[in-house]
C-alpha cells in the first residue's frame, strides 16, 4: 500500500509541475475591434410610391389611381414582357384635364423619334416616362396641384385602345 500511495503522490507532484510550469503567453492574436462603419440612412422617401407594370399583353395592371394632391408622387414604370421596344414598347403619359386623349394617341403614335409624344401636342403633357422595352423600367417623380382626373395612356401605336385610364387627384 505504502509503493502504491507513494507512486500516486509522485504522479500528483509531476502533474503539478507540468501543468503549473511557466505560463506561456497566448499567441492567438485577436482582431482589434475597429468601430463598425455607420451604414448611410437609407435616402427618406417622400409622398406616395406607386408601381405601375405592362406586360406583353398590351394592359396596364392598374386602370385607376389615387392620389392625394400637392404630395409628392414617385411612379415607377416596369414593362414586364419580354419584347423588343421597336415590336411592344410601352410609355406611361399623363396628360392635362380636358385633353382629347383620342386626337392626342393620334398624333403621338407618329412620333416615334421623340419617344411616341407629338411635339405639337408636348404641351397637353404633365408627365411622362420613356419608351420602355421588355423587362426595363424608369422611375419619374411628380406633383399634382390641382384636384380633378387625369388620363393616362400608352402613345406606342395601335396600344391606346387598351392601355389607358385615369389619375384621381384628391
């Protein structure tokens, strides 16, 4: 019993003295922390946001839109078909109350080099985006100030019929 205490206090006293040997310093490096960078607020989006998409089909998705007047209104354009501007281009006009919304297709469906707006007609224009091909959009932004309904049309040829409605400002 004696060898026996006498080998486990000797394996005690040489763990002792390695596991309390010198400390040696920690090489794992930390990253010092560097302050995180302030992500930018985001821009503050003002007025109403409304998205307006055409497809290949020759429809707006929306015929009737509301919005309040004197408020900023931020439209974005997305044509969603697939096709070429020069085959199914589609822009989104709205014209000036008391505007003949037939006369004016009319005339607009011939400009086609000033992106399908008659420049004889420019003035009965409040807004307007570009021709817009399969899957491009644009984004305009505008103010209504006077209270009243507004139409708005597709000027591309032959898409009048079908690609029109109105703005109600209140």
């Amino acid at each position: 019993m004696k060898k026996l205490n006498l080998a486990l206090a000797v394996l005690a006293t040489s763990t002792m003295l390695f596991s309390c040997g010198e400390k040696k310093a920690d090489t794992t490096t930390t990253p010092t922390e560097t302050p995180a960078e302030t992500p930018a607020a985001p821009e503050e989006v003002t007025g109403i946001q409304i998205s307006l998409n055409a497809g290949d089909d020759m429809k707006f998705d929306q015929n009737e839109i509301k919005v309040p007047v004197g408020e900023q209104v931020t439209l974005t354009f997305k044509h969603t078909g697939k096709m070429d501007k020069a085959i199914m281009g589609h822009n989104w006009v709205l014209l000036k109350q008391g505007t003949d919304m037939a006369a004016f297709a009319e005339a607009s469906s011939q400009a086609a080099d000033t992106d399908y707006i008659s420049a004889k007609d420019a003035d009965k224009v409040l807004v307007h985006t570009k021709t817009l091909g399969g899957g491009q959009s644009e984004t305009i932004t505008f103010t209504i100030t006077e209270a009243g309904t507004y139409d708005f049309l597709c000027t591309f040829p032959a898409h009048f019929a079908l690609m029109q409605g109105k703005l109600i400002a209140e």
